[in-house]
C-alpha cells in the first residue's frame, strides 16, 4: 500500500473533519519525532501505512464501541488512531514522562478529552477492572504481554495485538502455558505481517497467573 493509497484508505472510512484531527496527529508526531524517538525515523515517509493504517485495521477486529485499553501506547499508534476514528471510550496506558506529556498534548490539540485519556504508570500497578478491549503494538512477547495485563480483562475482552511476522511463532510459545479463542488475522498492510486476536484468555490448568478475572 503506497502513501496515497493509505490516505484514501482513511479517507473513504472517517468523515472530512476526522481526516482532519488525523491530519494534524500525524503532523504532530512527525515534528516531536525530532525531539524524541516515537517511531523509526524510517518509516516517517512512510507513516500513514506503516502507522496509521495499521492502527485503524484494528477497529474492524473488535466490537463497535466499548473501553478500549492501548498498553504502551508510546507515540499514540493504534490507541490514538482508534480514539479519532472509533466510537470507543480510549486509555492510553504509557510509563515513560516524556510519551506521556506527548500523548496528553496530543489530545489537547484533538479536543478529544472527552474520549480519550492517559493512564500513566506501569501496567502491573494500573487498577484492576475489564475493559473490552485491548491492544498492545510493539509492546512484549505475548505471555509477558498476558501476565502483566490480565488483571486488565474479562474472558469477554477482546485482544487485538500487531505482532508482525512472528505471530504465529508468538502463539505457539505460550500455549502450553495460556488458554483462550485464538485467531491469526493478516494484515492489510504487511504481506508477511498479522495481528492475533483472542478471547476468553486464561492461564492453563496447573500455569498460575496473578490477576483478578471478573
């Protein structure tokens, strides 16, 4: 998917004034990129496709609305994205100081307060209580991904979790070790790339996990 494709991509899904607020994201992103390292400073030229495309592909792998969960939300890719162009209620869960004064100056700039919030801190320390979904890009392995955030989830929340062209290897490592409703989806912007989809995520019999399940 060329650059042009990925903004016609978004463009034919989001009204003109969402475009907009997409736009201007982007453009912010680009120009802190300068001051710390958001994304690799080679896929700048190429952002719209390897981010933000590849951030919205998500909204059609999860329900329609709901509280939306982004571990290591960094530069804002998926969980901006999906805040701008979902109709999701969106945390941005993110440690480091100076992503979080990006990601709260970014949503300052958006006036999308009302939808969109930072949870700062480490994800282990955050409260306890499900959301519907969550999605973690470029964030940890996947067992250390479920270990740290199950007290994030219910066996209802929906996981949506870029992993690039180790998915399926990812997957295979940690099923002798957590149970759940897997799916490998490919990704529409990446040939050799997919996102892995779960459900109903749970230790595995005589695998002790911490974290509270409702």
């Amino acid at each position: 998917m060329t650059e042009d494709d990925a903004r016609r991509w978004i463009a034919d899904r989001v009204p003109r004034e969402t475009f907009d607020l997409i736009e201007q994201f982007v453009a912010l992103v680009v120009a802190e990129a300068g001051q710390q390292n958001l994304i690799s400073a080679a896929t700048i030229e190429t952002i719209w496709n390897r981010h933000v495309v590849d951030s919205a592909q998500l909204l059609d792998l999860a329900p329609p609305a709901g509280r939306w969960i982004d571990l290591g939300a960094g530069a804002g890719f998926p969980g901006m994205v999906v805040g701008l162009v979902g109709r999701h209620q969106v945390s941005l869960a993110e440690s480091r100081a100076k992503r979080i004064a990006f990601l709260r100056e970014a949503i300052d700039t958006s006036g999308m307060g009302d939808r969109i919030d930072v949870l700062p801190g480490r994800i282990e320390m955050l409260p306890a209580e499900p959301f519907d979904v969550i999605s973690a890009r470029a964030f940890a392995p996947l067992d250390r991904l479920f270990s740290s955030a199950l007290h994030l989830s219910s066996r209802r929340t929906r996981w949506v979790l870029p992993k690039g062209r180790g998915a399926q290897a990812e997957l295979d490592a940690v099923r002798g070790s957590w149970q759940g409703d897997f799916s490998i989806v490919p990704s529409i912007t990446d040939a050799d790339a997919a996102i892995i989809v779960a459900e109903n995520v749970r230790p595995a019999v005589g695998h002790r996990k911490t974290g509270s399940r409702r």
